[in-house]
C-alpha cells in the first residue's frame, strides 16, 4: 500500500482516475507547475504561439499550429493541414512564421514530435533532426522528437 507523507493541514486530497477530465483541473495542474518552473528557472514561462489556417469566406479555423514558447524554446504541439491543402507549402509556410516569431521571442530552436506515418521527412527537409525515438509507438510504426537549433 501507498502511504502518502503527512500533510500539513488537516486537508487530505481525493485522488480521483479518469477519463473526462476537466479544462479547469487541466489548468490547475498549469498554473501549479508553471509556477513551480517559473521559480526554479526564471524564463521557463510557457507563452501560447499559435498559426491559424482561417477559411476566406467565414474565419472559420480550418488547421494550422499550435505551439508554446518556454526556456528559450518553441515546443510545436500540433499542425494540422486539411488533406486538400497539402503540398502547396502551407506548411512550409506556417513552420517559417512560427519560426521567425520564435526567434522575435528569442529562442534558440524548435522541437516537436511526429510519428512514422506523419510527416518527419517534411520537418527534415526543413532542417530538423531526429534527437529521439520511441520505437513501436505506435505497434508497427515509431514516434520521432525533432529539433532545429538556430545557432
């Protein structure tokens, strides 16, 4: 069994397992550990970033980036092209956009992740390089961690 240390106050948190968490507990653990790295590593604050592929008609959001800058870095968490969108260079396009903001931001590079049936040879053409890899992640494919450094 378990034994969690003494807490200070009389409060003892419920621990609760789920599948439908809340955008408000999501923000709690945010706020508490961006705290947390913000004390111990001035600079380390998470700043949103993001590139919105908008539809001319409406405004309506049809893909784009989504990212985050902290500690010098830009994380890319998503990007999303519509498939009848490719291969015009959105892409090439969006990445060069968050990229110039990143450097504005002063970061040194960018990271993400992508898996095997993704788009890693597109980020390499880019100048991004493997750094990592989970192997059959998922089972018959891998998921690969990609940096560009800018020095």
């Amino acid at each position: 069994m378990l034994e969690l240390p003494m807490l200070e106050s009389t409060m003892i948190p419920k621990i609760e397992l789920t599948d439908k968490p809340t955008t408000e507990a999501r923000d709690a653990i945010i706020r508490g550990l961006g705290a947390f790295n913000e004390a111990a590593v001035p600079g380390m604050a998470s700043r949103p970033l993001a590139v919105v592929l908008s539809d001319p008609e409406t405004g309506a959001p049809m893909g784009g980036l989504w990212g985050r800058t902290a500690g010098t870095w830009l994380f890319v968490e998503l990007l999303f092209i519509p498939e009848e969108m490719r291969r015009n260079g959105l892409g090439r396009k969006m990445m060069a956009t968050a990229e110039e903001e990143a450097r504005a931001r002063a970061c040194r590079g960018v990271w993400l992740d992508t898996f095997s049936f993704q788009a890693r040879g597109f980020y390499e053409k880019l100048g991004y390089s493997v750094f990592g890899a989970i192997e059959n992640f998922p089972p018959g494919h891998a998921r690969y961690f990609l940096k560009k450094d800018f020095a």
